[in-house]
C-alpha cells in the first residue's frame, strides 16, 4: 500500500485511537467543491446534512464532532476578521492567521475543545471544524493536523 506524505500521518495519528483507525474517509461537498479527509472510525455517525447544502457532520459515540462545509463570503470577512468573531462566540485561546487562511481554538461555551482551519477561495470560506470533549484531548489533537492540513476548497 502506498501512502502519500498526509496519508502516512494521518495513518500514524489514527493509530493512537486504536486497531483499524486508519481507514480514512474525504468528503467532498457536492455544492460547493470543499474537501476534508478524517479516519471514518473516529467519527462513525453522520449527522444530518445542512439544510443549504453548506456541508456535512460526523461524530463518535463519545462526544466528538467533525464538521466539513463552505460557506458563501458576503459579509467580505478577512481571515483576521474571522478570527475575531469567532472570539465573539467562543473563548478562543489559539489563533493564526495568513493572507487567505486561519486557524482558531479553544473552548465551546459547554466546555469542549473546538479547531478550525478555515481557507478563503473567491467568494466561499471553506472549513472543518474539530470538536471534542476535553476529557479526550490526547487522541483528538493528534488527528487534528492530518485532518485540518487536508482542507481543500475551489475558488468561486
């Protein structure tokens, strides 16, 4: 089996939650073309699709969530000014931002642990959004990178 660079990490991040992890599952969203790929035993429930087709959710049976979606850009938001709303919402305790990127953590206000990596295409903001119960941070956070590096979104 051959393995690109991501492939490989996300092989060996997944291999901390257990036997048969590895299994990795892309979403691509029909609408709007933003792509994530996660290990599918990490997150085995889908939840219910978006109503506007923005995108689609998974999660565990212990608490977890992963959210994979775009949104359409009409407030003309900048990465840094994300990052600020997303201040307004959560307690954000991690952030960075480039010309047409960003990432944000922290906390939810029920406690869990959130990351998101959000890129700017044209008029769309692709995202996934990573979602956990502190008690599980030790084997969420290692996926985080494989998951959240794999975002892909067209420009629109």
């Amino acid at each position: 089996m051959r393995f690109t660079r991501w492939g490989l990490a996300l092989a060996l991040a997944a291999g901390c939650l257990g036997p048969g992890v590895a299994s990795a599952y892309t979403y691509t969203n029909p609408s709007f073309g933003t792509s994530a790929s996660f290990p599918a035993t990490a997150f085995p429930r889908i939840m219910p699709a978006s109503p506007g087709g923005e995108g689609q959710g998974w999660r565990s049976d212990d608490g977890a969530e992963i959210v994979i979606y775009a949104i359409e850009n009409v407030e003309s938001r900048d990465p840094r000014s994300l990052v600020q709303w997303r201040r307004s919402l959560d307690r954000v305790t991690y952030q960075r931002t480039g010309d047409n990127w960003a990432v944000v953590s922290g906390y939810r206000p029920d406690g869990r642990i959130f990351y998101e990596r959000y890129i700017f295409r044209g008029g769309l903001i692709h995202s996934v959004s990573v979602r956990y119960p502190e008690t599980l941070r030790d084997p969420y956070d290692r996926l985080l990178k494989p998951i959240t590096e794999s975002l892909r979104g067209p420009a629109r």
